[in-house]
C-alpha cells in the first residue's frame, strides 16, 4: 500500500513525492490531463499522505489515519450520491458538512455555488481530527462561474491548514487567475505496455486480445479496466458489414452494390438511438485506422490491430476521398443527435455519395 501501488505517470507520482519530502507543498495544486489516467486517485492518495502517521512521503493504508480517510471518503460518496438523485434543488445543497478530507463533485451538471461557499467557510478552521484538511476537487472546470470568484478568494489567501486540489482534464478550462494561483501537475496518457500489463494481471482479456484493449483504451486505465470485448466487438460489427458493402464493388465500379447488406448495417448502427454516441466513437477509430493505414503511416497507432487484413483492404477500395467523406457523414450525424432526425437516413446519404463517385474516391488495389 502506497504511491507504489500507483499505476502510470512516474513524473507525476514523483513531483508529489518530492513536495511532501521537501515540506514545501503549496496551499493549491492543479492535477490536469487526460480523463481516465488517475488525477484523482492520485489527489486522495496525496491527501492520505499528508495525515498518514508514518510519512513523510507516502502513506500506509492501515494506520489510524489512513482508515479514518476512507471512512470520510466513503461517507462523502454517499452523501454526493443522494445529493445527486434529489429531485429538489434546495435539498440538494442542504445541510452541507465536511470531513477534514472532502472530495467535492459536481451534483447536478456544476459544482454548485453552496459547495465552494462551504469550501471557504471550513478552510480557515482547524481540522477536526487530522494534522491537515484537504479538499479535493474533482472536475474543477465544472465549478459554477458564481461560484469561482469564492473559490478565487481561497487561494488568494491560503489557509494555513488546509490544502486544496483541483482535478481536471484542461486546465485553460479554469479561469487564469485561478490556474496562477495553483501549482500544475502534469498527467499523461498511461502507456500501452503498462495498460497491457494491467490487462494480463487482471486475466480479463484474452491474450490475443490485449494490444486490441489497450489500444482501445487510448492512454486511460479505466478504459482497460472496464474495457468488455464482447460489448466492443458487438458495436463494431456494423461498422464492418458497412465498410465491407461500400468497398465491395470498388475493384469494379460498374457491379451493383449489396444494398441488402449496406440497408442492414445502416439500421443496426442506429437502431439504438441512446447508444449511437458510442456508436459513432466506434466508427470514428475505424475510419482514423483507414486514414493512418492509406496513408503508410506508424501501425503501432492502427487502433483496430486485430482487424488490420480487412482494414487494409477497405483503405485501398475506397480510398481517402471516400474516407474523408465518410467522416464528413459522421461529423454531420454526431451533430444532428441531439435532434430528432432519421440517422439511418443519414448514413445510407453518405454511404450512397461514395457509391455514386467510385471513379475519383477508390484508390486502385494493391
């Protein structure tokens, strides 16, 4: 137990080990950087360190303290949880206490003006039970814009007890008078090999499958954490049938398309209206994939190794017009979502645009 068990961005892991063995952590900090890559399991694990009766630079997990801080974690999970689901937007923010180690979430889509009003109410008292309180905000760039001249007012005067982190993906997301006010700690996206290596000890993933789920995941351990191939491979699977329909005929232009099989892949790429986000991430990657492959770039940044037979021969029939009109089609459909429009029909345009264009959009095969 400890910054060992840590996964990913040594640098990070280091820079905070080094201020806490200095003694010189600031009042504020700002952990930015990819989502999914540990910026607040690193804060909270900064946080124990900071009460943790064995330091100075780490923290033991079983001391009093440090199970003291999974209590309040716990129980500031809950409390977020039920603040969430009430329907009533004054109980939401009613009754507001915090722990001397207090994650604060948004509760509806920000983080509400009560919230950091309690931020600044508590920050100048002394801790309860700890030597220090941290605050730990998470997705600070969704903190109410009323609510950030409070915030900014905290940092202007850091409390000598507390500590506050504020998690989030872009820090230029923040206002800069509050990113000036923090000091920045840089995350990375978690290399493939680590995220490989976490999927062979969890076991969850065949082995042939691994470099397909790390690359899937994209730098971001809980994406290879929570990454289900049968899920993936089931919401891919149009796509392929799609792909295949439009560059079936390509070799010859004047043959006629398998509009059976084009017809049936467009209704169950969008046959789940709630779903056609993820669906349209899917279709995303493939074309990204065709674009790298058409283009003789790197394959260790072809996503979809698994399917790179298949994929080559798509890149070659239908070629990079074809290719940058399909994600034309693809911008348009994610910005139409919201609407209520026929995305079938959608796709079946863009599908029939390439169709009808087959002398300039397919690349001669090799």
């Amino acid at each position: 137990m400890g910054f060992e068990t840590f996964i990913g961005n040594p640098e990070a892991v280091a820079a905070v080990r080094g201020m806490l063995a200095s003694s010189r952590l600031p009042g504020a900090l700002l952990f930015t950087g990819p989502d999914g890559v540990g910026k607040k399991t690193l804060a909270l694990m900064l946080a124990k360190a900071l009460n943790c009766e064995r330091g100075p630079d780490d923290f033991c997990g079983v001391c009093v303290r440090c199970r003291k801080a999974e209590e309040m974690l716990a129980a500031t999970r809950e409390d977020l949880a039920r603040r969430g689901e009430s329907k009533d937007a004054a109980k939401r923010v009613e009754g507001l206490v915090y722990f001397d180690l207090q994650l604060i979430e948004p509760i509806t889509r920000y983080i509400l003006i009560e919230q950091i009003r309690q931020v600044r109410s508590v920050a100048y008292t002394h801790p309860f039970e700890f030597p220090r309180r941290v605050f730990v905000i998470d997705e600070a760039q969704a903190i109410h814009w009323q609510a950030s001249d409070l915030l900014l007012k905290v940092l202007e005067e850091p409390p000598e007890t507390t500590t506050l982190i504020l998690v989030c993906p872009n820090a230029y997301e923040l206002r800069p008078t509050i990113r000036s006010r923090c000091r920045r700690v840089a995350f990375q996206p978690v290399d493939e090999s680590t995220l490989s290596a976490l999927l062979a000890e969890e076991g969850r993933v065949p082995k042939a499958q691994r470099a397909l789920a790390a690359r899937v995941a994209a730098g971001s351990i809980v994406k290879a954490k929570s990454f289900d191939l049968a899920e993936f491979e089931r919401r891919r699977r149009p796509w392929f049938d799609f792909l295949t329909a439009l560059s079936a005929r390509a070799p010859e232009p004047t043959a006629a398309p398998d509009w059976k099989a084009l017809f049936d892949s467009t209704k169950a790429l969008t046959e789940n209206r709630d779903d056609f986000e993820e669906t349209l991430k899917t279709g995303y990657t493939l074309l990204r994939d065709l674009v790298q492959i058409a283009l003789a770039g790197p394959q260790a940044e072809v996503v979809n190794v698994d399917a790179l037979p298949r994929l080559r021969t798509w890149a070659a029939e239908l070629g990079l017009e074809s290719i940058e009109r399909l994600k034309e089609g693809l911008d348009e459909a994610y910005r139409l979502q919201v609407r209520n429009v026929n995305q079938q029909l959608g796709l079946e345009a863009v599908a029939l645009d390439v169709l009808e264009n087959p002398a300039s959009s397919a690349a001669p095969a090799t």
